[in-house]
C-alpha cells in the first residue's frame, strides 16, 4: 500500500509540477495569449500604415493633410489667419 501511495504521490507531483506538467502548461498558455494580443495589436498599426500608404500613393488629400499639419502650409488663394493671446500679466 506505501508503494502504491508513493508512485500515486510521485505522478501527481509529475504532472503538477514536474518538467512539462500542468503549471509549464499554463505559464505556455499565458505566454502564447500575451502574445496574440501584442500581435493582434501590431496587426491593426501595421493596417492603418498601410492604409495610410495607399493614401499618399493614391491622393493628394493626405499629402495636402501632412503639408498643412506638419509644415503650416496653405493653399493658393487661402487666406490665414493666426489669432495670438494676450499674454497674462501677473
């Protein structure tokens, strides 16, 4: 019966806690769930790039958009306006 008990006792610490056992399988799991969520992420940058590539390949609307953003530019005919605060005196 005591050898019974300890080869029970022994596969269950085997399948628990052993090399390749349940914990393992678990640490796995939530590595490989980390993973696909990272994944799923960097898939849905890697679209908008690309949506933002056949933009600027295909139409001047994202160029003109980049241009007046990034560089303060404005269009012929265009007429600007720039509004500044009064400073606060304290």
């Amino acid at each position: 019966m005591a050898i019974l008990v300890a080869l029970t006792v022994g596969m269950q610490y085997t399948l628990w806690g052993g090399k390749d056992g349940v914990i393992d399988l678990w640490r796995l799991q939530r590595a490989v769930d980390e993973t696909r969520t990272e994944n799923l992420a960097l898939h849905e940058r890697n679209q908008a790039f690309m949506a933002e590539v056949v933009d600027l390949k295909t139409g001047n609307q994202a160029i003109e958009e980049r241009a007046r953003s990034g560089l303060g530019m404005i269009k012929a005919g265009e007429t600007f306006f720039q509004v500044i605060d009064k400073p606060v005196n304290h």
